[in-house]
C-alpha cells in the first residue's frame, strides 16, 4: 500500500484531512458514503405534501418544495381548485420591514403556518415567536413567546404515584374529592368534610385518581397495594460541568418484580356509604386502567390486564350494589397484544362497544352489546389484519380503518377502508400500490391521501372520503434531480419462510457503483422487535446507514422474519417465549433465496447489526446461527430479557418469569460465541439497562471469548452508537467482511 494525501467528508458536520495509508478504493468508498446525505438532500420536489385542514370549509394548506423553492398553496376541495396562499413578494417586503431581517422567495423563515376559515390571514412562527399576517393589507404583527420545549428527559418507565394527584371537584361543583390520611374524604360546596373510607392505611391506601360520576352521585377510586420498586442506578464518570461523577438512581421494574394492585371501589356521597365491590376476580394484575362512567351513572367499567397478558377483560360494576359483571373476555394461549392492537370505542347511546381481536386468528373488529356482553355483530373478517381505527362516525354507524393484507402483493402495505357497523360495505378508500397516509378533514367529508413505496416516490390525491373517489391529483414527486446522484433505491423481495407457504418480505440496497460481475459480502440490519413490523415501506431519498455501508462495497438487507407484527397471529406468536428465534429461520432463507436470485450476493460472508432489541438480534446471530453470520455488531442490547423493562419483556416472554427466559438469554449463551462480535452501549442507557450488556462482556470473558467492546462514556440509548459508534462499525465490517485495513484515525486532524 502507499500513502495518500486526501480529503475525507467523514461524517456530514465534519471536514477531516489526513495521510492515511490505505487502499484509493476504500478511501473513495468511505467519501461517496459520507457524501450521500449531502448530494440527496433536498433533491426531491412536490413530494412532501403535508396538509393543514383549516376547519370545516373544505380548505386545506400545504407547503410545497419545488427546484424553485418552497411554495405555499391553498386547496379547495369544493371548488376543485389550487392556488397560492399568499403573495410571497409582498409578504418578503412586509416581513423585513417588520423584523428587520432579509427575507427571500422561496426560503422564507417561517414556520408552523395557520390559516383563519376565512382565510384573511394566517400565523406563523418566526425567531420563538408567533407572528400574524393580515392578507387585507400585509400588515404583519408580533405576539408572544413560543413556549420553547427543553431536551427530553430520561425515560420513566415508573408506575404512577397513586397518592400524587390533586382533588377532583365533582361535576356539578358540589363537591370536592381526596385523600387524607390514605382514606377518601369529600368536601362539600358549604365547606363540611365527610370521611367516606375507613380501611386506608400506610400497606394499603386510596388513589387520589378519583373518578365522579356524570351525575356527581358516586365517585370511584382504587384501594392500592404498594409493591417495592426496582431501582437502577448509574454513575455518570465524564460529566460536562464537573470533575467529579454523578450519582443518578431511577425506577425500572422488571420482569418478576411485584407489581401494585389496585382494587376499584364505589362511593356514595349522598349518604356517605362505601359501596364494596368483589376483589376476587382480580387475581395477579398487570394493570387496572380505562376506568369510565357509562352516561347515566348506572355503572362504570374498567380494564382489567391479568398478570402474563393472557386474560384481558373489561368489567362492568353496578353503581347501586357494586357487583361485577366481565362484558368482554379477552384469552390466549399465548400472548393478547394489549401494548399494540388493543382497540375500544364505547357508543354510549346505543349501548355498544367496538373492540380489536385476534381471537379468529387476525386482527379484526368486533361489537358487542355494552349491557349484556354479547357479541352483536364480527364488523371485519378475512385473512388480513386491521392495523389502526382512524375514525368512528357513531350517527351514521360506519368505521374508517386502516388494514394490511386485502390488496395482492405486499401485505404490508397499509390502505384505508370503510365499513358500516354490521359488517356490510366494505369499500376500499385509497387506490396506488404502495403504503398510504390519509389526512381526513375535520368534518370527515374529503381526505388527502399519500402513496409511496421505497422504489416509487409519492403521489397525492385529493379524495372522497364517502367512497375514496379521486377530486383532483395534489402533486407528483420529481425525482429527476436525485436520480442525477446515481443512487440506487432498495429493491423490495420476497421469499418463502420456513413454513414453504408463507412469504416473507425485505428490501436489498446496493451501491451506486454497483457492478453485477462482481461478489458482495452482505449486511442485515436487523430489528425483530415483536410490537411491530419494521423494514420501510414508503419512499425516502435515503436510507442513512444502510445505504452509507452499501457504497462501502456491500449489499445490504432488512427483512421482516416471523415473530414480529402486523401479519396473522400465528406469524406474530412465534416470538412467544422465544425472543432468541428472531424469525432468524426465515431470514436464512431469504437471503439464500435472493442469492439465487443475485449471485453477487456472496453468502460466505454475512455481517449482521442491530441496536436495541435489534442488538439482543444482532449477538443472537452469531451465537445460535454462527454458521451462517459471521460478523456482528451489537448496540445497546437486551441481551437478557431479565434485566430490561417489564411491560415489554413479560408482553413477550410470559409471567411467571421460566426457563424460557434463560433459553433466550445472550447471557446464559455467550459461550456459544464463534465469528466476530462488537458490542457498543451507553453508560447511561435509561431505556436498556446498560448493565445488560456488561453482564454479556463479563458472560464472554469468562467463557474465554475474543470480541470487541465500545463503552461510550455519557451515552444514553444509542442504538447506533453515536458517531463515534458509527465510525467503529463501519471500521469493523471493512476488516472482517472486506479483509481491508479501516483509516488509521488516529492520524487524523479535526
């Protein structure tokens, strides 16, 4: 190799130069790669229609970039007609005379436009303020501050403080309700206090969450069990603004750990009685939520979670006896999706209730009667799956949803549909193959829909939302700009998973210099997540990570195995108890499937990389598939579902906490390691107990493993490990799948 002098773009916000001694082809390489978000971006026009309904007038706003800049249009879907929002060259003058500040067509620096129903004028945000433009005469005006939002703060994965909320006036401003010495106590309007509750104490008291019913009469709240809460704790060694570390300590239950109960009870305020209402039925809870007065106070209902997540049902209880009654009764072998596909709309006039459930097999809508707990009517039915309600029209008894799977082809590809009450009417609303996004006026009667897939830019449509009838085409993205810049989208592919019946879909991105003739190693990003489904479906001019190591010189895939969401409940039941399968079986054969199809594909060296969830993935590959992965990089990993967040591990990994769970442990299996493993994570990872993956290196240590491992000193949940993080993962690749020396980075100067 000889030494040469060059300029490397690095990262997008860095200009580094160096003499670096390695080969013109990887330097070349690693510059197209860091040269790709700046020569795509802004290279799509009239693709990013975002619509602002405003009100009921049939009107809606939406900015529109164009090679000329960024226009501002107003859509009538009455009149069928398009125009400008607002004059821009007179809006410039009146701008910079009312800021002080140079303003151009095209690029004004305005945000968050709003327009008035009559469309006289419209807000906006500028410099942290709201401003007003009065179309009549430009006349624009300052107002106030913007409220400006501070950095996210740490995750809180605590259950709430049941003793945390102020009192609650009843409806009728008679009363007001609270704790006192753990027990409920209401006041009246005149100042008498009565103590309604005498069974409270310090091991066992009352929520201040107290709900009155419409009717001000009774008023519920939920006798409380405590449990001891799970603390973590972090030591922050490298703090900005002092020498010395930082202790922090939060709450982060796991799974096992016990959980409060909570036990509704009635109140009578007229005659100041505790109504007592049957604990029995509520056995080993995960939670008790949604508690809801029906309209004429004659009952309330709550949700009731049992411990494991196999028993869901919702509780109706007599606002005169107290005596419950389960209207719906959720039950699975395995697993009810609570976190994901849970769906309730209560009609209250007609006494009904619409509910999700899996329970035929697919994820559909039911109704029942909210009196007698009947199921009246399956709404949806078939071999696909409704992915989200959008709306609910109770007067005229239809639903607008969204649904995966009724179209050929893609199954996840998500179009929107109506349907009326009793199952009848099904109609399509959106027409484009590709995944869609609706944006429904506010009265429901016409929607913007937008289509894409990650081969096709988008296209919006003004539609009918009564029958999804096409008013009038909004815009057609123009790629040519950025079909200028070489780059290659991904390719959609499907191929059999390990049933040979059912097809599994991922995507295939290559390079911009991609040459046929020659063998690429390959790349999977993986994520296998079971709350959803996760490989892209809609268009992007760039796909970050994926498409910078491909113009390393790799192919790279994503790929949605079963075990994860959004198709049949067999396919989604795979994961149960199972996190360590990861639908890895169907992956094996897809890839083996797309390099039959594409020899180039060279399956003698496939690297693997995930964070998150997708780390616990990633060393799951190459501890129980290491004759097919041979490199993997993982990042903030749940590497033992023992150590990470209750709801989500326990939602998968079943209650009580088995075997099951060692099985699928990295931990428990680190000395199953061959190939190359890099692990990354943060040392103040509040998402995924950073201990997690300690306990990995330590597992691998003591097993006698060689591996790598990159602790970032301040780091949160980096689930690509920051830049630095980036940079050690594309290195690692290079070496262990290209056999060629990364830049020495060390002799590089900032």
């Amino acid at each position: 190799m000889k030494k040469i002098k060059l300029v490397l773009d690095i990262f997008p916000i860095l200009i580094l130069s160096q003499t670096i001694s390695f080969s013109q082809g990887i330097a070349d390489d690693y510059k197209r790669a860091d040269d790709l978000a700046r020569i795509t971006m802004s290279k799509v026009f009239y693709g990013n229609v975002r619509p602002s309904w405003i009100g009921n007038t049939g009107n809606l706003f939406y900015e529109n970039l164009t090679p000329d800049g960024t226009e501002y249009l107003i859509v009538n879907a009455i009149s069928k007609s398009k125009k400008p929002a607002f004059d821009q060259k007179r809006f410039v003058t009146a701008f910079e005379s009312a800021t002080g500040k140079k303003a151009e067509t095209g690029k004004l620096p305005v945000r968050n436009i709003v327009f008035s129903e009559k469309l006289g004028s419209f807000a906006f945000n500028y410099d942290n303020y709201n401003w007003i433009c009065n179309l009549k005469d430009y006349k624009i005006v300052k107002r106030d501050k913007v409220s400006e939002r501070g950095p996210s703060g740490p995750y809180d994965w605590s259950f709430r403080d049941e003793l945390a909320n102020n009192p609650v006036v009843s409806p009728d401003k008679k009363w007001t309700a609270y704790i006192r010495n753990f027990n409920i106590w209401i006041r009246s309007d005149d100042n008498k206090e009565y103590q309604l509750s005498f069974d409270g104490g310090i091991g066992e008291y009352y929520s201040s969450y107290i709900r009155w019913s419409p009717g001000s009469k009774k008023l519920v709240s939920c006798r409380v069990k405590p449990a001891e809460k799970h603390m973590i704790h972090f030591i922050e060694s490298s703090p900005d603004d002092q020498l010395q570390p930082k202790h922090y300590s939060f709450e982060y239950p796991k799974p096992g750990d016990a959980l409060p109960q909570l036990f509704p009870q009635l109140f009578d305020a007229d005659s100041k009685k505790h109504i007592k209402v049957d604990d029995s039925q509520l056995p080993n809870q995960y939670s008790i939520n949604n508690i809801k007065w029906g309209k004429e106070s004659r009952y309330f209902t709550f949700e009731y979670n049992k411990r494991g997540h196999q028993v869901y049902k919702v509780i109706k209880v007599d606002s005169e006896t107290g005596i419950c009654e389960v209207i719906i009764n959720e039950t699975s072998p395995t697993f009810i999706d609570y976190s994901g596909k849970k769906y309730r709309h209560d009609i209250e006039e007609a006494g009904e209730i619409i509910w999700a459930s899996e329970r035929d097999g697919w994820n559909h809508l039911y109704l029942y009667d909210s009196e007698t707990g009947a199921v009246k009517q399956q709404i949806t039915k078939g071999e696909w799956v409704v992915r989200e309600v959008t709306f609910v029209d109770d007067s005229n008894r239809y639903i607008v949803f969204q649904a995966g799977g009724i179209e050929p082809g893609d199954p996840y590809f998500v179009h929107y549909y109506r349907i009326n009450f009793d199952g009848s009417g099904l109609t399509r609303l959106t027409d484009g193959n590709g995944t869609h996004e609706a944006s429904f006026s506010p009265d429901k009667k016409y929607f913007v829909d937008t289509w894409s897939r990650v081969d096709s830019p988008p296209v919006s449509v003004l539609r009918n939302a009564e029958d999804g009838s096409q008013i009038m085409v909004l815009e057609k993205a123009d790629i040519s700009r950025l079909m200028e810049t070489g780059i290659k989208f991904p390719e959609p592919f499907s191929a059999k998973g390990r049933d040979g019946i059912t097809d599994i879909w991922g995507i295939i991105i290559r390079p911009v210099n991609f040459d046929p003739a020659k063998k690429y190693p390959v790349i999977e990003c993986v994520y296998a997540g079971p709350h959803s489904s996760h490989v892209p479906k809609s268009f992007r001019a760039f796909f970050g990570e994926m498409h910078q190591l491909a113009e390393i010189g790799f192919i790279v895939v994503q790929i949605d195995g079963m075990g994860t969401s959004n198709r049949s409940k067999a396919f989604h039941d795979v994961c149960w108890k199972n996190l360590k399968d990861a639908g890895f079986p169907d992956r094996i054969l897809w890839l083996k499937a797309a390099s039959e199809k594409y020899p180039y594909m060279d399956l003698d060296k496939v690297g693997i990389y995930g964070g998150s969830a997708g780390g616990q993935n990633a060393a799951g590959a190459v501890l129980f598939h290491p004759e097919f992965y041979k490199v993997s990089i993982a990042a903030c990993g749940c590497h033992d579902n023992r150590m990470d967040k209750i709801w989500w591990n326990e939602q998968w990994m079943g209650w009580p906490v088995g075997e099951e769970y060692a099985q699928s442990s990295n931990v428990e299996n680190a000395w199953r390691l061959k190939g190359k493993l890099l692990l990354i994570n943060g040392e103040m990872d509040d998402n995924v107990d950073p201990a997690s993956t300690e306990q990995l290196v330590d597992a691998l240590i003591k097993a006698g493993k060689e591996f790598e491992y990159v602790f970032v000193p301040g780091a949160r949940h980096i689930s690509n490990g920051g830049t630095y993080g980036s940079r050690k993962r594309r290195d690692f690749f290079v070496k262990h799948l290209l056999g060629v020396d990364p830049p020495d980075w060390n002799m590089v100067e900032k």
